[in-house]
C-alpha cells in the first residue's frame, strides 16, 4: 500500500507543494505515518503546535504570560545572563520542553553552568528577589548597609559611598549576616587610624579595649600596633583574646610580684590602687593622675626580700617613703603637722 492510496479524497485538497518538507522532528513529510500526516495537518488548521505529530496539541511552554509571577525571575535570569540564554535557546531549538526528560536536561546543563557554580545559594536567591520584587531587594539592601556600617565604626575602618555600596550588595549575596568573618575580612584593608578635631587617636572598639588593658598594666603602644592588631584579627589571622593575652603576658614579666593575677585579668592598676589612693591622699592629688610608671609606685610594687623574690613594700612603709618626697611638705598636712610641732615646743616652754 502506498502513502497515496492512504490518504482520503476529502483530505487530497490540503497538500501543497511542501511535500518534502522537514517537521519539527526531522523526519521529511513523504515518510510520515498517516496518523502524523493527519496530526500535521489539524495542528495547521487549528493553529497550534505539535511538536512530535501525536494529535494532541503542545502546550506552550514559553508563553511567559502563562507564567506565575513568582517564575519571573527565570525569565529575568535567562534575559540578564548571556551564558543561561544560550543554554535557554538550545533546549528550545531541541524541543527538550516537551518532555520531562527534557526539561531535566535543561536544569541539569543550568546546574552545570558556571553561572551556577560561581553564585552560591544566597547570591542566587537575591537574584530571584532583585529581579522579581525591587522593592523588597532595596529594603534588604538598606538593612545590608546599616549592617556593613556599623561593622565598619567598630572596626574603625574608613568606607566611601561605592564602596559601601558594592559591600551591601555583596553582604545579602554572600550571606554576610551568618558569615561575619567575610565581612571582617573585607574590611581589613579598610581600617585605619582615624583622628578626633585635635588630631587624637580615635579608635575602634576593640582597638580602644586594648589600649585600655595596656595603659591599665603600665604599657605604652603606638597607633600602628593597635591598628594590625584589629586588621589581624578583621583577616583571621589572630584572635582578640590572643592579643588581649599577648599585652597581659608583657605586663606579668613588668610587675612580677602580681603575675599571675595580671595573667587572669585582673590589671596592675587595680592590684596596685592601694599605694595609688595612699599616694593621692598623702601627696593630695588627684589619683587619675598618679602613672603606674611613678617612680614611687614603681619603687613600692617591685622590691625584692633578701632571696631575691618579690616583696611588695607594706602601705605603711610607702607612706612613710612618700614623706620624703618635697611634694609632701607643700601639703596641707605638712604644714599642720609642722604648725603642731611648733605648738608643742612652745607650750614645753611655757610659752602657750
């Protein structure tokens, strides 16, 4: 039987002159079944596709009207990155959506694309929200500079407004907020050693917290130690608590008679307020003003006994030590003291 004693005489009258003509599947029109012959041709009359010619119509699958909303972002993707595009058009030109073998291929070759092995979940994730609702993107993007700003006073680190703004961006696509220390990372370089209206150092938290166990214990450190301290840790080099202990074990070795204590956190300027509130009442000044380095202090904390361990003078013996100094005599109880000297002489010899 040949493909022309087939067809019915109703249906002669719909051939045209596109008899070797290709279908969507390859295969030229002179050797299609009748029933694909048939499909063909309702497909024609009925405008509609069918892509493999089994007499039940395609169902688009690329009108993006159809679409729910929330996929518009695949859209979006498949517009905004040349490389999804191609892989896009490919899959169509083959008909991969017409089957769900297909569209698996499709995902798969989307999986395997380097678009999609160098942008993580998160970065993916603000894409789809970018792309399918702006104003959630640029609520979250504010949230994602307030975070990156405030990371940046504490750090001390000096940040420009593009600056600010690519780290925002690169915040919600690196997920930032569960990863902190890419934050501090990328901020590292940025710190710096900023300065008050008389030109003082104005440090960040940590910066200051240093300085401040240093001063505490007796120690003295430039701006740029403090500064690699809070860049090394920004960049994960070191730890703060590794260089909170590093500036206690330099105090321990400078006041020997409370190393230990120093060593546990408890600083030298604390160990050692008892001679300061003695001096301060004694020499009557202010004690904020008394340096742990006063040679008094120094003297008072750093004796030795005869077998050379360490033996803190007795606050007795300090006070009498401070009475030698010329400050002493200047003091109001001096001049008393001195006033009721002269009295008990005078009154020995009567003379009161």
């Amino acid at each position: 039987m040949t493909v022309g004693t087939e067809e019915s005489p109703n249906l002669s009258g719909l051939m045209n002159d596109d008899e070797e003509r290709e279908d969507f599947t390859g295969v030229k029109k002179k050797d299609l079944t009748k029933k694909q012959r048939q499909a063909r041709r309702a497909a024609k009359a009925g405008d509609y596709t069918d892509r493999n010619l089994d007499g039940i119509p395609d169902q688009d699958q690329l009108d993006w009207d159809q679409v729910a909303a929330e996929w518009q972002w695949i859209r979006n993707l498949i517009d905004e990155i040349p490389k999804i595009k191609e892989i896009f058009e490919y899959h169509v030109a083959q008909g991969s959506f017409e089957s769900q073998t297909g569209i698996n291929n499709f995902v798969n070759d989307i999986i395997d694309s380097d678009w999609w092995k160098e942008n993580g979940p998160s970065a993916r994730e603000a894409f789809a929200i970018r792309t399918s609702d702006p104003a959630a993107y640029a609520e979250m993007l504010d949230d994602a500079r307030v975070a990156v700003q405030a990371r940046a006073r504490e750090l001390n680190a000096q940040l420009d407004s593009a600056t600010l703004e690519n780290m925002a961006n690169v915040y919600i696509t690196d997920n930032w907020a569960q990863r902190g220390y890419l934050l501090d990372r990328a901020l590292a370089d940025k710190i710096g050693v900023s300065t008050g209206p008389a030109g003082e150092f104005v440090p960040g938290d940590f910066a200051e917290q240093l300085r401040r166990i240093a001063i505490n214990n007796g120690l003295n450190f430039d701006n740029e130690y403090y500064l690699s301290a809070v860049r090394s840790v920004a960049r994960g080099l070191r730890s703060e608590d590794q260089w909170i202990q590093d500036i206690r074990e330099q105090a321990a070795s400078y006041w020997p008679a409370y190393a230990d204590q120093i060593r546990a956190g408890t600083d030298a300027r604390s160990l050692a307020s008892g001679y300061i509130n003695i001096m301060s009442r004694t020499l009557e000044i202010d004690p904020f003003s008394i340096s742990l380095d006063d040679p008094f202090i120094r003297k008072a904390t750093t004796m030795l006994d005869d077998a050379g361990n360490p033996r803190p003078m007795s606050l007795y013996e300090f006070q009498q030590d401070l009475r030698n100094d010329p400050r002493w005599m200047n003091t109001d109880q001096a001049v008393k003291a001195q006033v009721d000297i002269g009295a008990g002489i005078l009154r020995r010899f009567g003379m009161l």
